[in-house]
C-alpha cells in the first residue's frame, strides 16, 4: 500500500521559488538564462512525475479500503474520485496549451521537452490571447475553481494555505505595478522557455494539490488504521536556484515526528546542530550545481535507530541584470533616453544604477533615463541591486556608443485641398499654400524618435526674369516680409528654395542644413 504522508508532494515545494528567477524577464534573454530555464523545467518534469506516481498509489489505497469495506469508506472514495477527475482535466489542458505554444514557435512536430526556438516572444501571447478565444482567461478561471474546490477538502489549515498561495491568480506586486492581470504577467512577452516552465510549475502545483488532498481523504477514513506506517526523509530548500555572494538555505525532516523526539540529521558526512531546527546553510562562493546527501536517525521506543536517508540539488547562479534601451540601441547625446533595467528575483525599489558618461535618473518602475554628455566616448551603466540580507550585489554592466543627433528634416505645415494640415516637405505646391505658411520647421520624426528643433534663421532664393539670383534671409524661422512679397511675385513653375536653414537642438548646439527644401509654384 502506498504512504498516506505528504513528504513526496512537499518535495514538489522546491520550485516556488524557482518563479521569482523566471517572473522577472526582461527583453534581452540571455543563452545563460535559456539554459536555465531548460534545467528547471527538467527538474519539474520529474517532480511532477514523481508526485503522480505517488498520487496514485494513495488513490490505490483509497479504492483497497473502499473495496474491503465500501459503506465506511464511499464518501471519502468518491471524493478522491472526483478529485483525480478533475486534476486529471485541468491538468491534460495545461498540456495542450504548451502543446500549442511550442507548435506556434517551432511548427508542427513541436515538442515541449525539446524547445527549437526557446526565446520566441510572441508564441505564448498569440496563442493564449489570439486564438479566437482567451484562453488566458479560460486558464486563470480553471484554476480558480480547482483551488477554490479542493480547499473545501482539506482539513489542515497550513495545508490550505500552500494550496491556496501555490495556486493564486491574484498579480503579483510587480504586476500590478506595471496594469498587468495575472494572466498578462504569465504570458505577455515572455519567452516560450518561460511559458513552458511557467504552465509545467502549474501542472506541479496541481498535482501537490491532489496529493495532500488524497492524503487528508486517507487520513480521514480512520486515523488510527494508517498512524505512522512508513517515514520518510525530505529537504525542503528555499529556492534551488542561489545567485553567487547569497545563501542556500533548506529544511530537513522526516515526514512523521515525534513532538517528544527530535532527529538526528547529517549533511553531507556532518551532523547538523539540534539548534538549526532542521534548517541547513551553505555559502554559495562559486557557481554550478551542487549536490546536498545525507541521513536522519530517529529513534524508536524499543531502542533501535531508524535511518532514512536523502538527497538533493541546488544551482548557484551568476548574478545578472537586464539594461536595454526603449527605442534605439544607442544613446544620444543632449536628449533623455530611457532605458529598462531590470533585475531576476529583485523589485525595482532596490535596484540602483550609475553611468559613466553623463547623467542617469529612475523615472518609473523599471525605466530610466539617461543623459549622455560626450560624443564619441562610450557611456558605461553599472547595476546593483539591495538584497534581503542588507547587502549590496553587483548585477551586471552594459556599454553603449553615444552619438549626435542626426540632421533634422526641414518642412512648412500647409492646408490641403480639405483644410486639413499636413506636413510638407518639398515639392508642388500652390502659391496661395505658401503664402500662409509663415514657418518653417525642423524636426527628427523617422518612427523611431521624435525631437523638433528651433529654426534660427533660413534663406530664400528664387531667380527673376532675367535668370539672376534673388535672396532674402529671415531673422528667424518666420518668412520675414521681403520673402513673403518675393513669393507673391513667382510665377506659376517657378522654383523657390529655402537653404542654408540652422537650426538649433535640444543639446543647444547649432547646425546648419545641408539639404535644401525646394518648393515648385503650381
């Protein structure tokens, strides 16, 4: 007969704090990171396999009692039942919506144990929101009324918490700072290596669900028939995932106490205080994976020892940090350009951020805004982030080029046929239309980045009818009144040019066009 104890499904406990590496992505995704996601999402798998493995050796016991004797035992049998039923649904269509996204990203034959293209960013959007139907909001809804179900089933009020939190649709406190709903935090731009992990860590939740509601089920039954029949050891670990300078920290127990006995517990050939309370700490000096054996000795009322041994794993990571521009990938000087930078695992209030080549201020959430001051020399923004511990750790550098704005395009605001005002900025154009066009303006604007400048003066230059050369300067960016009068004596397929434009930027410094804006009188 399989365990009715809960020391298989807590194992599943070790990835919740895998999300805080994964829910913190930002636009720049590293190889490092892809192949990090790769080695959690191996870890889950296997839990979840273990854990259904497990699941249905309690639901076998559940039916031998039914069988042996079916009126004590129906309601808790069927229960279970349902239970199995309704897990088995939920979680078959996690599946199938991982099925989908792999197939949106790699085509069909897509496999979601074998990513082809693990940082396509639109697949789980397409597929979770563009389908025809939300299935994001189909998804969240399912999960709502599974935790809200089997937390009627559950008797132990701790139990209920876990299973409450684990399966929360509420947004967490970063998406609610960037208007986000919990099912937008999940799938908006976000890798399909993270989608995946993301619904596999869902599909383990469930999972521990039904075992600790399976387990209470067989508990409930009769106590005393199923009181301590087998013990286990478990390591429960704050995160497997360590960045390098933090502390690994796990529990280790067994899986049934004695409140009037306490183990005996040795990691890795050393025994663990009696103070340590079960907890264990490692320094994470260096990176890699590292393995965590060892064995508990409980003693029993005649005397003898018993002994269970465990093991398990944790990952020590680089720390690392996300600083990409918003709009351009490199830095103007004069102007503010904002940068994202973010950080795995740390809320924007504890990061902090330098530049080497100018100014750089936090505007909002995870934006920034930096000012550059020499062209030419690269700009340097170095990250550190506040951790839970009070310590300040280096996350990552990131260097840009900086340079001058480009020339500006000059152009008149003119009325078209409709009334309606259009930018013009060479060309046909009737005489009354440039007429009332008492400006002219200069302005970047190529969809990229949008940034007028002043006019300081332009020159107008037509010819007469005897071929020679007129020009007239204005004393700013308006037609003085000799170049209105000069327009108002061209002809029809005369050529008007306005040349030698400067203009002054947003960095104060002033430029003259070399491109001149020719207008043809129609």
């Amino acid at each position: 007969m399989a365990s009715n104890t809960p020391a298989s499904p807590r194992q599943k406990m070790i990835n919740l704090m895998y999300l805080v590496f994964i829910a913190m992505l930002a636009l720049n995704v590293s190889s490092e990171v892809l192949d990090g996601f790769e080695l959690v999402e191996d870890s889950l798998l296997r839990s979840v396999k273990v854990t259904a493995e497990h699941n249905d050796r309690i639901f076998s016991d559940l039916g031998a009692y039914y069988k042996t004797n079916p009126e004590k035992t129906k309601d808790w049998y069927d229960k279970g039942a349902q239970v199995k039923i309704l897990t088995d649904s939920l979680f078959n269509y996690i599946q199938g919506l991982k099925q989908h996204i792999v197939v949106k990203a790699d085509g069909k034959g897509g496999n979601p144990e074998h990513l082809k293209h693990p940082d396509d960013l639109n697949a789980a959007y397409e597929v979770m929101f563009e389908r025809g139907k939300n299935d994001a909001l189909r998804l969240k809804t399912s999960v709502d009324s599974y935790r809200e179900y089997v937390a009627t089933l559950v008797t132990d009020p701790s139990i209920k918490r876990i299973i409450e939190n684990n399966l929360s649709t509420e947004p967490s406190a970063k998406a609610k700072e960037n208007e986000q709903t919990w099912e937008e935090s999940m799938f908006w731009r976000m890798p399909v290596a993270a989608s995946v992990t993301l619904l596999t860590k869902l599909q383990n939740d469930i999972r521990y669900a039904e075992g600790e509601v399976l387990n209470d089920l067989l508990k409930n039954i009769d106590v005393l028939d199923f009181r301590v029949n087998k013990i286990d050891a478990y390591v429960i670990p704050e995160s497997q995932i360590v960045m390098r300078g933090g502390s690994y920290k796990a529990s280790i127990g067994v899986s049934a106490q004695d409140s009037t006995q306490k183990p005996k517990i040795f990691v890795n050939g050393k025994a663990l205080s009696e103070g340590a309370n079960g907890q264990y700490v490692a320094g994470t000096g260096s990176t890699g994976t590292f393995q965590l054996k060892g064995y508990i000795e409980l003693p029993r009322g005649d005397g003898s020892v018993l002994r269970r041994d465990f093991s398990s794993q944790y990952f020590v990571i680089e720390p690392s940090a996300t600083i990409a521009p918003v709009l351009m990938n490199v830095l103007y000087a004069g102007i503010d350009n904002e940068i994202s930078i973010a950080a795995p695992g740390v809320v924007n209030q504890n990061i902090s951020a330098t530049i080497t080549n100018g100014s750089l201020t936090h505007k909002a959430n995870d934006i920034w805004v930096a000012r550059p001051s020499k062209i030419g020399e690269e700009a340097f923004v170095t990250v550190t982030a506040k951790m839970s511990d009070g310590r300040s750790l280096p996350m990552g550098r990131k260097s840009f080029r900086v340079r001058a704005l480009p020339d500006p395009s000059a152009y008149l605001t003119v009325s078209d046929p409709a009334g309606n005002s259009i930018k013009f900025d060479g060309g046909p154009l009737s005489k009354a239309a440039l007429t009332n066009a008492d400006v002219v303006k200069a302005a970047i604007d190529d969809g990229i980045l949008n940034i007028p400048f002043t006019v300081v003066r332009f020159e107008l230059s037509t010819t007469d009818g005897l071929g020679m050369t007129i020009k007239e300067i204005s004393d700013g960016g308006r037609f003085s009144e000799r170049q209105k009068n000069l327009i108002r004596q061209l002809a029809r397929g005369k050529t008007a040019l306005v040349r030698s434009i400067a203009v002054r930027g947003p960095d104060g410094t002033e430029r003259t066009l070399k491109a001149p804006l020719e207008i043809i009188i129609n």
